[in-house]
C-alpha cells in the first residue's frame, strides 16, 4: 500500500506489544496515554489490566457505541457512513456529538454528515447536532423550490450552506433577544429581578432557560452534504475538527488529502483575520486566543464573543443556576469592545465526486480533535495501517465492520496493549480529549 508521496510522511510500523495478550494481566507502564492529565495526576507508573484482542474489541465496542447508516448505491457500489463518539474516563460526559441522517428533498436523497465539538459544556453542541439537519434540509427544499426541482450549480449550494449554518447561529441569540419586546435595549433598562422572572421558567418547562443557556457554550462543527447523484460533496467547517479525503488512484494506492484549515489561533490567516476586523484593539487575540480566553476562532454559540458585554452581563448572568463567580468572564467582556469576535461564517468548499475522475475507491473521515490529538504526526501511517486492515478480511486485528471503530483501534495503537492502556486506566479526571469519529465511503 502507498500514499502518494508529495502528500504522506513516511509509513511507521506498529509498536510491538509491550507484555502478553492474556486477559486480566495486570501490568505497569510509565506513560500517560493522552494530552490532558500532567505528572501531578499520578502517582507513575501506573497500573492497567492487559486483555486479549476479543475483549479489547468488545470494550473498545461498547464504550464508543458504533453505529452506521447505509444510504444506497448504484452501479454495484454501496455507500455507508460509520461513526462513533468515546471518552474512557467513567467519570467524564463526552462534549462531542455526530450526525449521519438521509434528507429527504421532494423524493431525492441528500446525505448529511457531521461532528461537532462541543466546550464549557454540552447543550449547544447536543442543539447543533439535533437541528443541523433540520435547517439543511429546510434551505435545500427552498432552493429546490426555486429551481422547480432543477440542479443547482454548486456555488449556489456551497452558497445556501454557509447561509443557512450563520442562520442556525443568529437564531441563538435572537431566540434569547426577542423575550425582551425591543432586544438588549430593553433589559437593559429592567430590574435583574425582571429578568431572572423571565429567563428562570424551569418550573414551568424551561423554554426560555433552555434557549438562553445555548448562549453560554459553544461547539465546533464540520459539516458533509452529498447529493442525490453523489456527485458532489460540499464540506463546511467552523473550528477544529478536521476533514481528510482518502482516494484510491489505482489498486493499493491512496492518496492522502487533509481538506480543512483548523481555525484557532496556530492558523496565522485567522489571527490577522480577527485582528485585522478589529483595527485598535491590541487586546482581540491573546496568547492566540480570541479576548485571551477561547481557542476556536470560528464556531456555533459562544454568544459572550459575538454580542455586546451587557448581553452576558444582563441576561446570562441572571441565569440559576449560574456562576457565583463572574470574575473569569470579566475578564475577557472587558476586552468585548466591537463584536463580534467569534465568526459563524464557515468555509464552505465543493469537491466533484464523478467516478469518471477514475477513482477507485475514496472514504472521507471526519473526526474532532481529539482523534489527530491520539495520532500526532503518526496520523497517515495510522490511516495507512486502517486502510490495509480493512483490505485483509483474514487479519486477526481487523475487528468488527464498523470503519469508525477500526479507524479507532489504530489510532489507540493497533493492538490489545495499546487498547487497554486506555481502557482500563484508573484516574477519576479524563486523561484523553473526547473522540468522534466519522468515515464514510464516497
């Protein structure tokens, strides 16, 4: 198997195992298996029992619950999307969601799929995960509408996708915005008593906390959308998830395509993006982060970047439960000067998929960041070693069908060692970033 040389770093075997694969070994290792937990999470080495390669699978299995969706074929190709989401720590929630859905646009398929990385927590990026889909399909039927059912030209998609993504924002902070007949204006002249009434309705079925407390988090998402004749795909990201297109050139040859740019603060162009938005304001981008206080530069939510400081200051802060301490948001609101900060404008880009190109095979794989975190600069050899497991149906260490959860046993090391240093480690904060995993065959 070969990646295309201008494209790959070279190919690195797997690590041999480190003790032997019998189940419920228990044995030592010095390292930590992820990028989150310091020395100061130890006491190292640290124990984990060693499983034989069935039960690493089954637990690797049940722990990131694989799930797939067929969306047809034709000409004797059938085309999947597998996905998953993991964090091993018990203790931790994953702030990280996918979607795979059909949509249905007046008898033609389109196929969608997404990740999304949520932080601070997880209701916008279990909102965006829900109604993504749902706004898609509501701006593809509108512009089938006004092409009477007619293909679009691509630009005009690519076009329709980033409008309706910057609408599924806005409508964060306007559902807040319209409880208060004149907007901002408005509760700035109300009592923080007025305001608590309006917001606090959980006794009464929450709706308005619900919406006002999408304001306070935020998510990445790197959106696929495939037409009918999948000859198309567009692919919009906000943040730091990352796009990769694998494409068969000829029978064992892949190349290796990362089709993203990550937006936060190592990207130079979105540094000066948001500095040059903000002429004056020396204090926009601190320590690469935007207001010195979030690392994505373009995301869903997020609301405290995007309105005035009297936005969060007004009305998030009247939210209970909240935070008793609001010294962590003052800092950044006073550096809030000319929102907004965080952009919602996504980059959008086509790619053809006509089979005519003379492709043999392409999968694309979407994942958030805490799968490139686990390969590093190993990622190409971590595909290549995917890629070649997934042509040895004979291979002991394939696994089960699920191209995400193979994808992931490789990315863990590719062997039952590996697999249950992360599984079986005992530590009560999570020692990996959480993991979503999307590939789908083209």
């Amino acid at each position: 198997m070969r990646f295309s040389p201008n494209r790959s770093a070279p190919c690195q075997e797997p690590e041999e195992p480190l003790a032997s694969s019998s189940s419920s070994q228990v044995v030592w290792y010095d390292e930590i298996p992820g990028s989150i937990c310091g020395p100061e999470d130890g006491p190292w080495p640290r124990p984990f029992t060693n499983l034989d390669t069935p039960e690493a699978w089954n637990r690797l299995s049940e722990s990131s619950g694989p799930e797939s969706l067929d969306y047809g074929g034709t000409g004797g190709r059938r085309w999947r999307a597998d996905a998953l989401n993991f964090q091993p720590c018990r203790g931790a929630k994953s702030q990280d969601r996918y979607a795979m859905q059909q949509l249905d646009i007046r008898g033609r398929i389109w196929t969608l799929t997404a990740v999304f990385d949520g932080h601070l927590g997880d209701a916008t990026v279990h909102h965006a995960a829900y109604h993504m889909p749902i706004i898609v399909r509501e701006f593809l039927e509108e512009m089938d509408l006004k092409h009477d059912g007619r293909a679009a030209p691509p630009p005009l998609i690519a076009d329709m996708f980033s409008i309706a993504i910057r609408s599924f924002d806005d409508a964060i902070a306007n559902d807040v915005l319209e409880l208060f007949p004149g907007g901002l204006d408005t509760a700035m002249r109300m009592s923080d008593e007025h305001i608590q009434s309006i917001l606090n309705d959980q006794l009464w079925g929450g709706k308005n906390f619900k919406k006002a407390r999408l304001c306070m988090y935020g998510t990445t998402a790197l959106v696929a959308l495939v037409d009918p004749d999948h000859k198309n795909l567009w692919l919009a990201n906000l943040g730091d998830c990352q796009g990769v297109m694998l494409s068969e050139t000829a029978p064992q040859d892949w190349s290796y395509e990362v089709l993203t740019r990550a937006h936060n603060g190592e990207n130079e162009q979105e540094v000066e993006r948001v500095r040059n938005e903000h002429p004056g304001e020396p204090e926009c981008v601190v320590d690469r982060r935007v207001l010195g206080a979030i690392a994505p530069f373009r995301c869903i939510g997020d609301t405290p970047f995007k309105q005035p400081p009297e936005f969060t200051r007004r009305i998030l802060y009247n939210l209970f439960p909240g935070n008793t301490d609001t010294s962590p948001w003052e800092e950044f609101l006073v550096r809030n000067i000319t929102p907004p900060y965080i952009s919602a404008t996504p980059e959008v880009t086509h790619y053809p998929l006509d089979p005519s190109q003379g492709c043999l095979r392409k999968y694309l794989i979407l994942c958030s960041d805490g799968f490139t975190d686990i390969c590093g600069q190993h990622q190409r050899s971590v595909t290549e070693r995917w890629l070649r497991s997934i042509d040895s149906p004979s291979d002991s260490t394939q696994g089960p069908e699920n191209m995400a959860l193979q994808l992931l046993w490789h990315g863990l090391g590719g062997d039952p060692v590996g697999i249950s240093k992360v599984l079986t480690l005992d530590l009560e904060a999570p020692w990996l970033d959480d993991i979503t995993i999307v590939v789908q065959s083209l």
